[in-house]
C-alpha cells in the first residue's frame, strides 16, 4: 500500500499553496480539480496530487542510477524545485527556459 497522505503532508501542501490552480481549464486536468473558487480559480484535488507524488516517487527510486533521471521545470517558480531535488538525488536538471527540443531531440 502507498503511503497514506497525512494531516501534516497536507498543511506542508496548503502552505506551499499546492492546490491553488490557475483560471484556465485544461480538460486533460478536468480529473484533478476539486473545485472552482467564485473568482475562477480552479483549486486542484490534494488527495490526487499525492497519489501523483507517490507514484513518481516509486518509480524514481526504482532507477538504479540517479543520472538517468532529469528534472525539468521550464517556469521560472519551479526552478529552485528542481535544483534542490538534481542536488538531493546527483540526477541531471534543467531549470528556467530552454529551447524547444533541446530535451527531446538529442544529438547521439
């Protein structure tokens, strides 16, 4: 069984400010919102952002070497996130903007 969001992992989310969404509506992200906030703002399911977490968690402690993984956030807000974690883990990042296809279209 994964581990059970507890109490304390949801206070740490809501003041990160986790759940707050943006006003625009993907309907691939339709399944994650909780609700939508009478300003418009769409507020998004914790429950199933940890499912998400843990998942990802599995399957990046599954990879035998650290390097074969590489974060990527190409949001300015995202960028210490994914330092920090490169740091933590010795995987590779890529933080702020980068040019399309930089990632996907390697040079072997």
């Amino acid at each position: 069984m994964a581990l059970a969001l507890k109490e304390e992992d949801l206070k740490l989310m809501l003041a990160a400010k986790v759940h707050q969404g943006s006003k625009n509506l993907d309907p691939n992200m339709e399944r994650y919102l909780w609700r939508r906030r009478q300003d418009g703002l769409y507020i998004i399911n914790l429950g199933k952002t940890w499912e998400k977490l843990m998942l990802a968690a599995r399957v990046i402690v599954a990879i035998e070497n650290p390097q074969d993984v590489i974060v990527i956030s190409g949001r300015q807000f995202g960028q210490r996130a994914v330092f920090k974690f490169a740091q933590h883990t010795g995987s590779a990042y890529i933080g702020g903007r980068y040019t399309p296809g930089t990632f996907t279209n390697q040079i072997h």
